[in-house]
C-alpha cells in the first residue's frame, strides 16, 4: 500500500489518485501544514479526504485524547475502521494504549522503531502496522535494509505479524530498495509521492499509443 506523508491541500488532492491508500501524518506534519488544527481535529477532517485509512499520532505520556476519540467514534462522526492511531513505541507504556485502542475498534501502528526489541515487542502486542524510518536509520548508523530484513524474517515466523511501514524516505532508490526487500507499505513525502505517479515510457510509448487512438 503507497501513503503520502504530508497533510497539505496539495496532499489531500492527490490522495484522491485511487494508487494511494492514504496520508500519514505525525505532530510535525500537523504544525507544518495544519498549524491550528489539534489531532483530534485532524481525524474528523480526515474523515471527509478520500483513501483506505490514514494514520494520525497519538500521545503517550497524555492520554486524555483516548476518551474524546472513543466519543467520536460512539456518536458517528468518525469510523475506526478508517484509522491507525500511531504511537511511539516505547513498550512499557505505549502497549496498554494499543491494546485499548484496538478493543474500540481502531488499528494500530507501532511508530519510530529503530530495534528488533521494539519490533518483537509490537508484534506481541498485537498492533496492525509497525513504522521505521529509513533514512534516520542511516544517520542514527543502522542499515535499514539489513534491519528490516532481520524484522521481516521474525514476522514470517509468526501467523500475525504486524506490515511494515517505510517512513523517512528521501530518495525514489531507497522506496524501490525497501519494495524488492518485501516491505507491505510506504509512505512517501509530497515531492516522491507526485514522482511516483508518473509513468515510465522511455520509447514515448504514451504519446504513440495515444496519437494513434481512434475510437
């Protein structure tokens, strides 16, 4: 599945292409391109842009925001299933929210992991998707592509192991690296996400094709 990490109006235009499932968003995509809108205010216009599911972040140091949701959620205003709530997954306290989460009908997304205790430790806890990012596992000196194979080989291990999202990606390179590798989904920025709509036809087959229509 292909999401566009971004929250901007062009975003929200271009996830009516039916090749994206989505937009993922996190705080600093709410306060770059949504500056006066809260998480909770993002899921009820989320709930209005067309796509599969988007993923928005909860907190999990405050966790007053769990009972406003479960509240839009009971009287109409949201679907769950239209939603994977995002949680940065340190286990001791972000897998009681997930399991919570989960039993109102919502998915779940274990989000900025780096190692193979946090991998392990999502998957036991149940969640839907597991989010790392490619390019901070470079600078931080991890090989992403090693790591997420070592998480993949774990997963395959299990009869519900939670798909991998690609995040933190900065090159078209490293999104056709992480599809050959077997990773269910990415989410691209803007700038990718627009590049990777476009057609390949290097004999100008399109224009060919078209100009030699008739109907």
């Amino acid at each position: 599945m292909l999401f566009i990490d971004d929250f901007s109006e062009e975003a929200v235009k271009l996830v009516e292409n039916p090749v994206f499932s989505g937009l993922t968003t996190n705080p600093t995509i709410l306060k770059r391109d949504r500056p006066n809108l809260t998480m909770l205010g993002a899921v009820v216009l989320l709930e209005k842009i067309p796509g599969t599911m988007h993923f928005v972040q909860g907190s999990v140091k405050n966790t007053e925001w769990i009972q406003f949701l479960a509240g839009l959620i009971e009287t109409g205003k949201i679907s769950a299933s239209k939603f994977v709530i995002k949680l940065p997954w340190e286990p001791s306290i972000a897998a009681p929210i997930s399991k919570q989460l989960k039993k109102m009908g919502l998915k779940t997304c274990a989000t900025a992991v780096y190692s193979l205790r946090q991998y392990y430790t999502a998957l036991a806890t149940g969640v839907d998707y597991v989010a790392v990012y490619f390019d901070r596992m470079k600078r931080s000196g991890i090989d992403p592509v090693k790591r997420i194979q070592e998480m993949l080989k774990i997963g395959a291990n299990t009869n519900s192991s939670p798909k991998i999202l690609a995040a933190s990606i900065k090159e078209l390179q490293s999104a056709y690296e992480l599809i050959t590798i077997g990773v269910d989904s990415l989410t691209l920025p803007l700038n990718l996400a627009k590049e990777f709509v476009k057609g390949d036809f290097p004999m100008n087959d399109l224009e060919i094709f078209e100009n030699e229509f008739r109907m």
